[in-house]
C-alpha cells in the first residue's frame, strides 16, 4: 500500500497532542513514521510527551526556533516527510483525532484519488460536519453559495462511499507525495488562515484528484472563528483575497469574479477589531498587494 508518514503541527496544546498521537499510535494501519512539527511552544510540550512515553523512536520531533503559524509548520512538515521519501503524507493539526480504522480507511481509495480527505466531524456531534463542505458540480466545478452541513447528506451525495472534488485539508488529508513533488508544499507566507484553501485550491489548478471518503472519520471539534485581535484579523483578510486573486477562476462563475473582493470587504470589514486609522490603513494595503500577489506579513 506504500509508506505512510504521519505529520502533526502542535503550538501550545500538549494535552491535546498527546491524545492525537494515542490516536494515531492505536490506528488498525500504522503508519511508518510520525513527524511532529512544534511551533516553538512555550508549555512543555516535549517534556509532557516524553514523559507520557509518546517519544520513540518512530516519532521525529522538530521543534521550530519560532512561531512560524499553521502554514509554515505544514510546510516543514510536509517537506521533511517528502525528503525522506514517505509514499504518502497524512497531515493533521494537534485538536483533532482519527477514529481507529480511518488511515486503513483513506488507503483503501489510493487507487481512485490523489488527495483524500476524511469525513470531519464533531466529536459532539457525529452526525455534523465540523465545517461545511463546498458543493460540487460533477467534474469539480464548485456549485456557487452551496455547501453540505452533515455527515447523512455528504453519504447520499457519494453513493460509492467517494465525494470528489473537495475536502477539508489538514484535518487527517493522506496526501500522495506525487502532489508536492509536482505543485510543492503549503505556501509558509500564508502563516494562519487559509493555507489548508490555497493548498486545495493548487491541488485542483493542477487537476490532481481530490476527494473526500465518508467512511473514514476524523473527529475535530467546532470552533468558533474569532477575529478580535489585530494580526489575525489582518491574516485573514489578506488571504482571503490572494486566495481570490490567484484562484477566483476555480471558485466563482466568471460573472461574479469581478464583485467578490467588495462583497467579501463589505462582509469582513465590519468585523474590524479596530478603527485606528493606522491599522484600517495596514489592513487594506496589504488586501491589495494581496490582490495583486504580494504577500506582505503584518506589523
């Protein structure tokens, strides 16, 4: 079936890290290696997972020398895994959790799909997606302002068990290493916000096949986004806009390509979570250097 690393980007939450290794460890496939990718934690994490007996030596501990966000801890881990010539990349963050059977269960579609998501769900409630899948046209045209809410109609859409054409990355995806040998790893300048969108949004450009499985499962609580403070605000909405710049195309009919970066503004704008007239100013520069592939960091 081809070798498997496992890769888990963690910054600050080692209880829930621990728990996600347990799953990964008690997976009725192993995989081959797991490759845990530490944002620079300040809480102990690699002496929490030693002594709960969760370093050995299938485990390669990387602990970055900063914060580098989500983006730039999947793009090292991504890369590290690659390099050592691993078949096929599973990436998750630390809050979520594969059920037992679900690496056994994404392998089982190796022959049908290049990337292949799980079924994200709340460990509260199963039923529900953890986030609402954008709905697709047959060919993996994205339908416009349509999603799928639970795991019953994600079933019915995918009467073979396969929805094609989109997936929540990051949150157990087995990614095919012929993906990042052709297109490469998660853009590291996104740093939060967006780069599990941008990297689904490459995969479909260069007509890999992306799909999700419903009988895999990972479970991943809902959180509610919050955007109260300056930098993560600022992340987002520039992102949001150098994800419309460069795949606008593959999101929207052409008719409604041209409004989308003022309706998006006019939705998120009213969300700032300051009016510093030096912040609003930062805020929308970098949305339109964004908008003309400039990825400018905040501060």
């Amino acid at each position: 079936m081809g070798s498997v690393a496992a890769v888990v980007v963690t910054y600050n939450r080692k209880q829930l890290l621990a728990r996600c290794l347990e799953a990964i460890r008690a997976q009725s496939r192993p995989s081959d290696r797991v490759f845990i990718v530490d944002n620079a934690s300040s809480d102990g994490t690699a002496e929490h997972l030693a002594a709960a007996g969760l370093l050995d030596d299938s485990i390669e501990y990387i602990r970055l020398p900063a914060n580098s966000g989500s983006a730039g801890g999947f793009h090292e881990g991504m890369r590290r895994a690659y390099e050592a010539g691993y078949e096929w990349l599973w990436l998750m963050d630390d809050d979520g959790c594969p059920a037992p059977d679900c690496l056994e269960n994404l392998l089982s579609r190796q022959n049908e799909l290049d990337v292949i998501g799980p079924a994200v769900v709340r460990p509260d409630d199963p039923a529900r997606l953890t986030w609402k899948l954008r709905s697709v046209h047959r060919g993996g045209r994205f339908r416009t302002w349509t999603s799928i809410a639970s795991l019953q109609e994600l079933s019915r859409l995918a009467p073979d068990g396969v929805y094609e054409g989109v997936a929540a990355l990051f949150n157990g995806v087995l990614i095919r290493r012929t993906v990042p040998e052709a297109i490469g790893f998660v853009l590291a300048d996104l740093f939060i916000w967006g780069d599990e969108n941008e990297y689904m949004m490459r995969c479909k450009a260069a007509c890999f096949r992306v799909g999700v499985f419903v009988h895999a499962v990972h479970y991943h609580p809902y959180v509610r986004p919050r955007h109260s403070s300056r930098w993560k605000f600022y992340y987002l909405y520039r992102n949001t806009m150098y994800i419309h710049w460069r795949y606008g195309r593959i999101q929207l009919p052409a008719l409604l390509r041209p409004w989308y970066p003022a309706y998006i503004s006019l939705r998120m704008l009213s969300e700032l979570p300051s009016l510093s007239p030096l912040y609003v100013l930062t805020v929308l520069r970098g949305a339109r250097r964004a908008l003309k592939g400039k990825l400018v960091a905040y501060g």
